[in-house]
C-alpha cells in the first residue's frame, strides 16, 4: 500500500499560538525528513496565506521543492488544487501533520475518510490553541474511524521490518 504525507498549515503568525507548538513542529520535521529518507510524496498547505504567512521556517526549509498550496476551504480535501494533487499521487495511505487539530486537520481527515482514503492522523505533529479542542478532536476522529498515530509507530508500520536498507536509512532520523 502506498504513502503520502501532507503538511496542514503550520504557519509564521499562526504556530506560536498553538499549545505545545515547539514539540509538534519537531515530530512534524522527524516525519517530514522520514517521509524523504523513503521518497514518500509529500504535499503542504497554507490556510490564508495572505492573512497567516507563509509555513514556518523550520518546515519550510524542510519541504524545499514540495508543492505548496494556498486555500481558502478549512478542509485540504476541499481545494480543487490540493484534492487534485492528492489524488494524482495514487498513494491511499495519507499521514497528516499540522494544524488546528480541531479545524483543518479534523476536516480534512474526516473528508480523506469520506473519499476512501486511509488517513493517519499522527497526534504528536497535529495541534490547536487550546488542549481540550485537540483531545476533542482526536477522540473524534477515532470515532470517526481515522487512525490516530504517532510519528515514530507511523514510520515503523511504514519499515514494516529491520535491517533493511530503508531501515538502515531512517534509524538515524528517529534516534
């Protein structure tokens, strides 16, 4: 089965406002440099880009050449131009990341989910403002039937086994 990852708005006027921000922007970048190591495609969105800014820097220097998509709809899935590229990536697999947990992230899984996608929401790189609308929504999502995960046990189920090669490539990245 294959993989996708998608990066959901951890954007410069945003972040700093979301409660244990610093935590969620490293799980983020762990996944995002695991996603490389194993040539997992990857796509970005920023809510508003005009009003929030462009991604923070510490994604952004991560994502350099990654397909950045500006919208207006809360839900990914909802952006014609996101949706498509999502689509277009033949991978059913999608491991979500960002933020608001309560907002995007939820919305967009929820529409993933309703698509016959497979999304993993991985609960230490999603965030919101406030830690009660988070927990909120992951217990939700499980509700919901979206697999809630973390960083290190989504890129394990993605090895799938050790000593192999792509093993061998992304320890480093998860010690």
């Amino acid at each position: 089965m294959r993989w996708q990852l998608l990066v959901v708005d951890p954007q410069k006027a945003f972040v700093p406002h979301i409660a244990g921000w610093q935590g969620l922007i490293e799980r983020a970048r762990v996944m995002i440099r695991a996603a490389r190591a194993l040539e997992i495609p990857i796509t970005a969105t920023e809510q508003n880009r005009e009003k929030l800014g462009p991604l923070v820097p510490e994604i952004a220097g991560e994502i350099a050449g990654v397909p950045v998509f500006n919208k207006m709809t809360f839900s990914s899935y909802r952006d014609d131009a996101t949706r498509e590229r999502i689509r277009s990536l033949d991978a059913p697999r999608i491991l979500i990341v960002g933020i608001e947990t309560h907002v995007c992230v939820l919305q967009t899984a929820l529409d993933l989910a309703g698509a016959a996608f497979e999304p993993y929401v991985l609960a230490d790189a999603v965030g919101s403002r406030r830690a009660e609308d988070r927990e909120v929504a992951l217990a939700r999502l499980r509700a919901s039937g979206v697999v809630v995960s973390t960083v290190e046990s989504a890129i394990y189920e993605i090895l799938e086994r050790a000593g192999t090669e792509a093993f061998r490539r992304v320890l480093p990245i998860v010690r």
